[in-house]
C-alpha cells in the first residue's frame, strides 16, 4: 500500500453512515452508532467478525467505485 492507499481507506472508514450498515443487513444500537462516529477504528477492531466484514466490504465498494 502507499500513503495514498492508508489516507484513502481511512477517509472512507470515516465516511461510512449509518444507513450504509445498516441496509447491508446490521442493525446498530444508538450507543453502536455513537461510539462508531466517535472513533471508527477502535469499534472496527473490537467489532464482530461479521460486523467487520460487513464494513470492509462498504470500504472496498467505495474504493474500488473510485480507483
């Protein structure tokens, strides 16, 4: 990866809305969504398995939408 790959795919991990989650099939609570806009990267890691791919998939989606 270069510079430009990790300052895209962490402006695109900031970007992600709620509906974005959500309609690929994740409900997320109120204090979910709260804690995800707050710090995006420490709820990645700590999120579960499905959850994760989930997002991955949205950054990959958008990633590969503009590249």
């Amino acid at each position: 990866m270069t510079p430009e790959d990790v300052r895209n795919l962490l402006a695109v991990l900031r970007s992600i809305d709620r509906h974005d989650i959500e309609d690929a099939g994740h409900a997320l609570a109120d204090e979910e969504w709260i804690s995800f806009c707050f710090d995006p990267y420490p709820f990645f890691l700590q999120a579960p398995d499905a959850l994760q791919v989930t997002i991955t998939d949205i950054v990959n989606t958008r990633i590969s939408s503009h590249g």
